[in-house]
C-alpha cells in the first residue's frame, strides 16, 4: 500500500509517484523492517523527477541523496530551495552553475555511487545509456515509462506484478496511461476474464514547457516578434510558413 503521501499525489493524477513508492519498497522488503534510510537519487530532476523526489523526501523511510540537473534552469533553483544536494553529468559544465548560484555536489556517478537505489527520470533513450553506470557499481536502478521495456526486462504495474519485482536489480514502471489500462483491466480480467482490448485515451499532447512537441497551450516568452515557435513548426508542415 501506498503512504498517505504517496496516496495524496495518487489523487491529483500522479499515481506513477505511488509506483515508484511501492516499488521502491518491494526492493528493499523481506518481511521484516529495516533500521537503516533508503538512500535515494534522481537522476534527471525535470517533469517526472521533480515529483518523484518530493514523493521520497515525504517517506520516513527514504531520503534523497542528490538529484542530476543538465543546465542551470528554473528546476535546479527549486532543487535547491527543497535542500536537495544537486549533481550535474558534465563536470565541465560546473562553472556555469556556480555563476548563477547553484552549488554543484559533485558529478553523477558520484551520486550514483551514495545511493542505495537510482530513480532514472532522464528523458526517454537517455536512461537507457546510463544502465551501464548503474551496473558497474552495482546499483538497484528503476527507470521512467518513456524506456523501452528492455531496458530492465521487466515492467512493473503494483496492481498486476508487485511481489515479481521484490529482489530485482532494474525495474521500468510503465507510464501512466499504462498504468490506468493495468489497472482497470486486472481487475476485470480476474473477475470475468479478458481476451482483448481496445482503448482510446484523450490526454494532453505534452507538457506546458515541450514547446518543441507541437502546439502547447502555454505561455512561452519568445523575444523575436512573431509566431510561437510551436505553431511555426506546424504551419511549416502543412505549407503555411512564411519567408
């Protein structure tokens, strides 16, 4: 079961912050409680790690050791005001950081190397290059939805497989429109039976910042006059752009 903190976020849409609760347990669980903190990093502190990091600082049992920033944006500052110890991959990079206020704690595998386990919440196919790190320190990693399944080869939903996830070295869990279809149809399927799916899902085309995804119902400042940079990119597909 998810804690109230856990559960809270569950019922404002983000019930992959539970998941990642429960499954990070499900590693560490033997049917006895442990003494110890769970050390925790995020690496990749943006839409989905900003959450997952809040979600891990409210458990009792969990502690965040550090979360990964690439530049120094709006997400680092909040890093910092949440007293999470930032890390960034490009030590070169750390000047940069520096400049606008943001003290650097080290370099990724730094933190990677504190953790007991690493959330992976890097964008899609880019946590997928940092497996190898996660094996050569022999780290307990899960990854964000946007991987491919075999990037763990295996794919957790609490309500279908947590008890297979206990003792696993990498666990991807599904995103959250996945996540909903699970969880919907398990309980279907164990009452009456299933044997094939349609679904239609309406959901947001992305998030407020994505502006590069296409067109966003946002605001994004742009100091060129002109078009937002989403609607240019589709008018330029249907023929519309202008010179």
């Amino acid at each position: 079961m998810a804690t109230p903190a856990g559960t809270v976020l569950c019922l404002i849409g983000q019930s992959w912050i539970c998941l990642m609760h429960e499954v990070l347990h499900s590693f560490f669980h033997s049917g006895a409680m442990y003494d110890c903190m769970i050390k925790v990093a995020i690496n990749g502190y943006g839409t989905i790690g900003k959450r997952v990091a809040d979600a891990v600082a409210a458990q009792k049992d969990m502690k965040v050791i550090g979360v990964s920033k690439t530049r120094p944006n709006a997400e680092a500052f909040v890093a910092k005001q949440r007293g999470y110890p930032l890390y960034i991959a490009d030590l070169s990079k750390k000047a940069v950081f520096e400049k606008a206020g943001l003290k650097v704690a080290g370099s990724v595998e730094d933190m990677c190397r504190a953790a007991d386990i690493i959330v992976d919440a890097t964008p899609g196919d880019v946590g997928a290059t940092n497996k190898p790190l996660y094996e050569k320190l022999g780290k307990k990693a899960l990854w964000q939805g946007g991987e491919d399944h075999e990037v763990a080869g295996f794919s957790f939903n609490s309500s279908c497989n947590y008890k297979d996830a206990i003792g696993r070295q990498f666990v991807r869990v599904v995103s959250c429109n996945t996540t909903g279809l699970c969880r919907i149809i398990n309980e279907i399927d164990k009452e009456y039976g299933v044997t094939h799916v349609h679904a239609i899902m309406v959901r947001r085309g992305s998030d407020p910042g994505e502006i590069k995804k296409g067109p966003i119902d946002a605001i994004v400042f742009v100091l060129e006059r002109g078009l937002h940079p989403s609607a240019r990119r589709m008018e330029s597909r249907i023929g519309l752009c202008r010179p």
